[in-house]
C-alpha cells in the first residue's frame, strides 16, 4: 500500500513539473513572440 502511494505521489509530482515546464516554455515563447511584434511594430 505504501508503495502504490509512494508512486502515485510521485507521478504527481513529476506531472506537476511536467505542466510548470510546458507552462514556462509557452510562457517564453509568447514573451519572445510579443517582443518580435513590438519590435516590427517600433520599425
């Protein structure tokens, strides 16, 4: 029993990480992409 919830623990952990990456990653792709568009729109 305490290892099914030592796994599930840990699949939530690692999902939990999963989604902070992917959220990072589009967070700094919409971050590189608006400043490409201010940049065009400066120029």
């Amino acid at each position: 029993m305490a290892a099914i919830a030592f796994s599930l623990n840990k699949i939530a952990i690692f999902s939990y990480y999963y989604l902070a990456v992917n959220a990072s990653i589009a967070g700094i792709a919409f971050v590189s992409d608006g400043s490409e568009a201010m940049r065009g729109f400066v120029e």
